[in-house]
C-alpha cells in the first residue's frame, strides 16, 4: 500500500508540504508506505503540444525528471496533490506538472483505478481554495482515479476538503495571522481523516481484488 504525496508549492517544506505530510503521517501509522516529493526539486520542462501522446502513451520530451515522477505515480496505489492559491488557483508549477501528465490520459486513463486525493492552502480564510480543490478533484478524476475525501466515517461534516488558511481573526480593521498551518486545527484534523479515508479506500479495492 503505496501512498505518494506531490506538493506543487515553490516554498518547499511550508505550509502545503506539512498538511500533506499530516495526511501521510496518519495513512502510515495505519501501514501504509508514504513519499512526499516537492516539485522544486525536480526539473519538468513544459508541455509543447506536439500531440505524440494522442497516437502513443508517450510523450517526446525525454530530457528532464517528468520521466521520473511519473514511475513514481504508476508504482504508487494512492496520490494525494498539494496547492497553495495562486489567483484561485493552483500554482503554475502545479499546472505545468499536470500538462505533463498529458501522455498517461490521452490514448488510455494509465492511472485508472488508484485513489486520489488533494489538500490545498492560502493565506486568505476565503481565497479561493474550494476552486483551487475542485481543480486538483477534477484532474485527479478525469485519469480515472477514485477522488477520497476528508468526511469522516460517523458521518460529520467541518469542512469540504483539506482547506488550511493562515487568516486568524481580525483585531479592529487589522488582520490577526497564523504564524502556520500548525494553528489551524480544523485543518490538521481534516488531514488526519482523508489519510484514514485513503488507506480505509485502499483496504477496500484489495479486498475486492482478491475476491
């Protein structure tokens, strides 16, 4: 039971990183095997639209990591997305990386079947991450994956997603800010539960393999 974390934020280690690693933290004290990769570390050159993977499940460039990161997706069983906000959306590392992945959708979903999860961050308390996690559930989709959220399983809900804000309170006209993720509670505590469901999902489609 493989779980890959990929954390699309240009600040490696932050905010985004630490709700994916609390995601990890939780599926691994279940047994799960856990990896976060930050995509500042890799070299992905952009999508050229030469349209080879509409004919192959390729794709032509073959000069940086893309090749890498995406053995590492078809090894995993599990692949949770990280985003900061970036104009209600997510960032352009993030987007790059999705286009990418380009050659694993087109002539067959290659990724069909594994779980897939997303966890997104802003400083803002509304600024813009149900769009920014509606955009990561939709690409995660549309490989045909199975999208897992962070409901728990007594059925409560505090939140739609994994959704952390740095926005504290307001003092007078003045904004009151976390100084990180690590004060927002509600969201640690939804990470906990999508890593429960993630390995809950996971348990499920193994034991339905081996029937």
């Amino acid at each position: 039971m493989k779980i890959l974390a990929i954390n699309g934020s240009h600040r490696k280690g932050k905010n985004t990183a630490r709700l994916l690693a609390a995601v990890l933290e939780e599926a691994r004290s279940l047994g799960a095997e856990t990896e976060l990769l930050e995509l500042t570390d890799y070299h992905i050159k952009p999508c050229i639209a030469c349209n080879r993977c509409l004919r192959a499940i390729a794709c032509s460039i073959r000069d940086d990591d893309m090749q890498a990161l995406a053995e590492k997706m078809l090894a995993a069983d599990a692949i949770v997305l990280g985003s900061p906000v970036y104009i209600a959306n997510v960032t352009g590392l993030m987007k790059n990386f999705m286009d990418r992945t380009r050659w694993l959708h087109m002539v067959k979903n290659v990724l069909h079947g594994k779980v897939g999860a997303a966890v997104t961050h802003a400083g803002l308390r509304n600024g813009g991450q149900e769009f920014t996690q509606m955009i990561m559930e939709h690409y995660l989709a549309s490989h045909g994956m199975i999208v897992v959220d962070s409901r728990d399983q007594e059925g409560r809900v505090y939140n739609h997603g994994v959704m952390g804000t740095l926005f504290g309170d307001l003092d007078g006209d003045n904004p009151v800010w976390k100084r990180s993720v690590e004060e927002d509670a509600l969201a640690l505590h939804e990470c906990r539960t999508l890593g429960r469901n993630i390995v809950r999902q996971l348990q499920i489609l193994s034991a339905v393999a081996k029937d």
